[in-house]
C-alpha cells in the first residue's frame, strides 16, 4: 500500500501526519522536501528530490507538484490533504485537490483549528467546490509538535501515561478513525 500526504501549502502538518501514520504502520516514509525525519524515522525514511514508488511507504509531498510525484499520487491507495483555516492553506487546498482530482482516496484533514467557528469555515469552503468528501477534524493540539521533536508518532505519544491519554483523547479518536480509514480492506 501507498499513501501520499500531500498540499502546495506549507506548515499545515504533513510532515507530523505523513511520520506518524508511517511509524504506526511500521511503513517507510520518504519526502521530497528537507525536515527532520531521517533523524527521528532512521533506516525507514529517505528525503530525495524524486521520491522513488516502493510498497508500503507513506510519501510527504511539499513544495511543488512535478511530474514524478504526480505519478505516485495519482498511483497511491490514499491521498491525504491536511488544511488548516487560513485563507491561503483553504486556496492552495482547493487548488491542490483541481490537480489531484476528487475521490474515494482523498482524505481531508481539516486541522489546526481553535473552535468550531473556524471549523465551519474550512468545511463551508470545501464542500461549496467539492462534494463527498472524506472529512476528518484534528483541533489544535500539541501532540503535532511533540510529535517531530521527540520521534514518537502520535499513538506512542497518547500511550505514554494518564496524563496524555487525557490531553490526546479527542486527537487521538480521530486519529484511530484515519489509520482504520486508511487501512480497511477495499
Ligand atoms: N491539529 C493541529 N495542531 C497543531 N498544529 C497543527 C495541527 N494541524 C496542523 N498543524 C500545523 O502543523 C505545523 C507543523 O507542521 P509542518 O510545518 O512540519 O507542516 P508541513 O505541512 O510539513 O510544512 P512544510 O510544507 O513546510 O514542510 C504547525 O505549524 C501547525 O500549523
Ligand atoms: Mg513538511
């Protein structure tokens, strides 16, 4: 299976999804954009200015869409699209999505939010262009950030005690929803 995390925006969380859904998975990550992750993910992931198709990876696509990378999208089992409510994530997401094209595959983070105002924005924008898509709401959380600076994905990170169970419950729901999403049987 291949899974591309994927928007021309920058800074809306594809490096901490696209790390965390492949360590869960025990899956390889590779980017064609520099971050932290041959240091927190070593032997597993691999940043290259053309990313090569292997199975069970999870690919982080930032910065532009060449061919190369089109391919492996338009190739890939999901497609995932974090977007966060600023003007510019939600117009760099719709155009990402006119150049992926709407699926079964894509799914939609709508992410980084502070309250359910912000919330409805990005979903009133979204579904006035597209229809059917598969939403999933991450609010704001820390656990994005502790994520990439400590190396453990976002399962690790809520098992770690009581006291991250609580903080991570509604991250972590939603998280589970994605990674059974993303790996039910077709
Ligand atoms: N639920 C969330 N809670 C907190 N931060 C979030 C959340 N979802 C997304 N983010 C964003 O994730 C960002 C950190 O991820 P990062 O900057 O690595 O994203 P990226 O899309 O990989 O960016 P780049 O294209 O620059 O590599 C934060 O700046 C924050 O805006
Ligand atoms: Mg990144």
């Amino acid at each position: 299976m291949i899974i591309s995390v994927i928007n021309k925006k920058g800074g809306v969380g594809k490096t901490p999804f696209a790390f965390s859904i492949a360590k869960d998975l025990g899956y390889f990550l590779q980017s064609n954009d520099n971050s932290i992750i041959e240091q927190i993910y070593p032997q597993k992931a691999k940043i290259l200015l053309t990313p090569k198709k292997i199975d069970n990876c999870v690919y982080d696509f930032g910065g532009f869409v060449e061919k190369g990378i089109l391919e492996i999208v338009k190739e890939s089992d999901y497609i995932i699209v974090p977007c966060t409510s600023d003007y510019n994530s939600l117009l760099r997401t719709l155009e990402t999505l006119n150049e992926i094209g709407n699926s079964n595959k894509v799914c939609i983070l709508v992410t980084d939010y502070r309250d359910d105002k912000e919330k409805n924005q990005i979903c009133e924008t979204l579904d006035s262009n597209f229809t059917d898509l598969n939403l999933f709401f991450f609010k704001f959380s820390k656990i994005i950030r502790n994520s990439t600076s400590s190396g453990a994905s976002f399962t690790e990170l809520y098992n770690e005690n009581n006291l991250s169970r609580l903080s991570y419950t509604n991250f972590f729901n939603e998280y589970q929803k994605l990674l059974s999403f993303i790996t039910k049987e077709k």
